[in-house]
C-alpha cells in the first residue's frame, strides 16, 4: 500500500517588497530577499511544521525568486536532520504580472 502524501502550500515570508517601495528602483523583482522579519517567519514555519511532517522525505516546489529560495533554506534548516529534501526550481512558478 503506497504512504499517504499530503500537499502544503506557502509563500514566502515577508520581503524588502513589503517594507519598502523603493526596492524596485535598485534591484529586480527576482533579486529582492526577505526583510529581517520574513527570516523570522520561516524559521517559524519551518519549527511549526517540523511537527506535522512525518516523512523523512520531502519535495518542495520553487520558483527562483531569491526571497523563495531563503524561505525554503531557513525553513528547512528547522527540520529533523534525517529529512531528505528534494528541491525543484521550476520558471513557470514566477511572479505574474
């Protein structure tokens, strides 16, 4: 009988998108990481959810916005040490105008 697989959707944590307005005029919307606050919230997430996975195997779905990427890392580094995490970067997941 094949494991039960469960989907969880996120976003990112807060960006330098969210707490200045100006960002745009010194970086692309891909290059713009999360505020201060933002690492807070994943590193959050990532110790919330520590308790409710219960594989040791994982994917996880990203677009390559940096301000992803960052939320994945620090939201992994809160899972058990023996979770095996397959990260796909995938250019259809970008930001939509």
């Amino acid at each position: 009988m094949d494991s039960e697989k469960l989907i969880y959707i996120f976003r990112h944590g807060e960006s330098l998108e969210d707490t200045d307005r100006t960002v745009y005029e010194r970086m692309s919307d891909e290059e713009i990481p999360l505020s201060s606050k933002g690492v807070l919230q994943a590193l959050d997430l990532g110790s919330q959810m520590s308790g409710e996975i219960k594989s040791n195997n994982i994917q996880l779905y990203l677009s390559p916005s940096k301000r992803i990427l960052q939320t994945a890392e620090f939201f992994t580094s809160r899972l058990a040490i023996d979770t095996k995490i397959d990260f796909k970067i995938l250019n259809i997941l970008r930001k939509q105008d």
